[in-house]
C-alpha cells in the first residue's frame, strides 16, 4: 500500500511541479526541503540498520554483495550501450 | 561527491547512535520513517516537475535518444540479475530492485529499505553509491573502449548532475543534452521500476 501512495504523490508532485516552474523562489525552497528530507531519511535508515544486529554482524557480507551487483549493473549498462552507440549513434566521421 | 559524504554521514552518525542504543524509541517508529517518505517522493516530483531544463531538453531530442534510459534499464537489471545467480543469498528480485536504483543511492536505498528490508536498503546504498565513484573514475576508459554512452549508461540517473561534469568532458558537450535528458527519464524510473520489481515480480 505505502508503494502505491508514494508512487501516487510521486506523479501529483511532477504536475503541481509544473505549475510552478516559474516560481525560482518556491523551487529553491523545494530543492532544499528534498536535500533535508533525503539527510533525515537517511539518518532513520542509519538507526533502524544499526539496531539490527543481523545486518552490522553480516556488514562485510554487505558490502560484498553491494560490490558485485554494482560491477554487474556497470558492465551490463556499458555493454549494451556499446552496441547501441555503434548501431544508432555513430556517424561516419567518428571511425 | 560532497553531496553523498553530507550523506553518508548522516547515515553513519544513524547507524553508530542505533549500535550504541542513543537515541529515544520515537525515531524509531515505522510511521516517522513512512510519513517522511511520503514527503520526500511529493517534493521530490515537485522538484523534478519544475524543472525547466527537462523540457527545454526534451524539445531539442530526436526520438532515437529514447534508446539511451533504455540501455540503462536492461543493462543494469539483465546485468544485476546474472550477478543474481552467482551470490548465493540473493534473489534475482532483490538484486534487480537494487539494479534499478541507476546510480540514485539516496531516493533507491530509502525506498528499498521501507518496501522490503533494511538489510536490501544497505546494499542498495553501497551499491549505487559505488555507482557513481565508479563513474567518476572511469569516464574515460569506459569511454575509450565502449564508446561515447559509456559515461550516460554508468552514471544512470546521476548523469543529469553529479556525474554530468566528467560525462562531457570525456564525451563532448554534444552528449551533454542526451546524459540530462537519460538522467532525468532514470530519475522518474526509480521509485517506479522498484516498486513494481518488489511488488510484482
């Protein structure tokens, strides 16, 4: 349920957003507002994880699994992207 | 740069304080976290619809640029879930809601964190946090060798603005428009494609 609302505001704050592209003043404001929520959100998360003795004791196990889908994710994108550049971007120029 | 150490520290001062039992039980309650997420993803889009640059952008692309994001997405979730079946105590949903953080470590590990575990929330704050060193590094020997969407495809959603600097100065000014314009498609993606790899898969 919390998905569907979060996806849900998500999609009203791009249209009021839009209505308010041309207000600098209350999108700086925005901006900074997202900036603290993201530090407090973070800050929770940090908590919650550090109270949970079953991540902190498998901390390295962690970050070893977080290494490993990171090369995936990076080789993968590069690859593919490989491909896409020779065969839609190229042009003849760059041989 | 700057801008995830502020990050991971606040993260940090979290994570010791919660070892060492410092702080009242309220912060800890599911609902703050919850509430304050709720508040992120409104001003978040706010913060994205707003922006004038995305449409200014958008005016200026053919529609082949399309095909960048999209390299992005299947790369990263065909490249996570292969990585899947190597880690033994990861599933390829999991390893795919991560994949589809693109380099966006603060909105995607929040988000995994509260939708399915704090341990998935961790991995995905490593894992795209290393996202975007590796992009920062790499730029130009990814460039050389697979070519000028190299720096887009790793920065992922990062390549709208942190990542956005080296990406032109290793790829030309000429793909600077293409990495704002794939950054911000990934930064609308995020919460999308993670919820629905969560929810539906």
């Amino acid at each position: 349920m919390t998905s569907y609302i979060v996806i849900a505001l998500f999609a009203v704050g791009i249209g009021i957003g839009w209505l308010m592209r041309d207000k600098e003043k209350a999108r700086k404001g925005v901006d900074s507002a997202v900036t603290w929520s993201v530090y407090l959100l973070l800050f929770l998360l940090g908590i919650s994880v550090g109270i949970n003795d079953e991540i902190i004791n498998n901390f390295s196990r962690i970050g070893y699994k977080a290494f490993w889908l990171t090369f995936g994710a990076v080789v993968g994108s590069v690859l593919l992207a490989k491909v896409v550049y020779q065969f839609f971007f190229k042009t003849g120029n760059e041989e | 740069m700057k801008g995830s150490l502020i990050i991971l520290a606040f993260f940090a001062v979290g994570l010791v304080g919660g070892i060492y039992d410092a702080f009242p039980s309220w912060l800890l309650s599911e609902d703050l976290t919850t509430y304050a997420l709720f508040i992120l993803m409104f001003l978040v889009g706010i913060s994205i619809g707003s922006d004038k640059n995305a449409f200014y952008v958008l005016r200026k692309l053919n529609f082949k640029v399309i095909l960048v994001p999209l390299t992005v997405v299947v790369g990263s979730l065909v490249g996570t879930s292969l990585i899947s079946i190597l880690l033994s105590d990861i599933n390829v949903k999991e390893a795919m809601a991560v994949g589809a953080g693109f380099g966006y470590y603060s909105l995607s590990s929040i988000f995994i964190g509260q939708l399915h575990s704090q341990e998935l929330g961790v991995i995905a704050l490593l894992s795209n946090i290393f996202r975007e060193i590796i992009t920062l590094l790499a730029v130009p020997v990814l460039v050389k060798y697979f070519g000028k969407l190299a720096g887009i495809a790793t920065g992922g959603a990062t390549a709208m603005d942190t990542t956005l600097p080296v990406i032109v100065k290793f790829t030309g000014k000429d793909y600077g428009i293409i990495a704002i314009f794939s950054g911000i498609v990934l930064t609308i993606l995020v919460p999308v494609l993670v919820t629905m790899i969560l929810e539906f898969m």
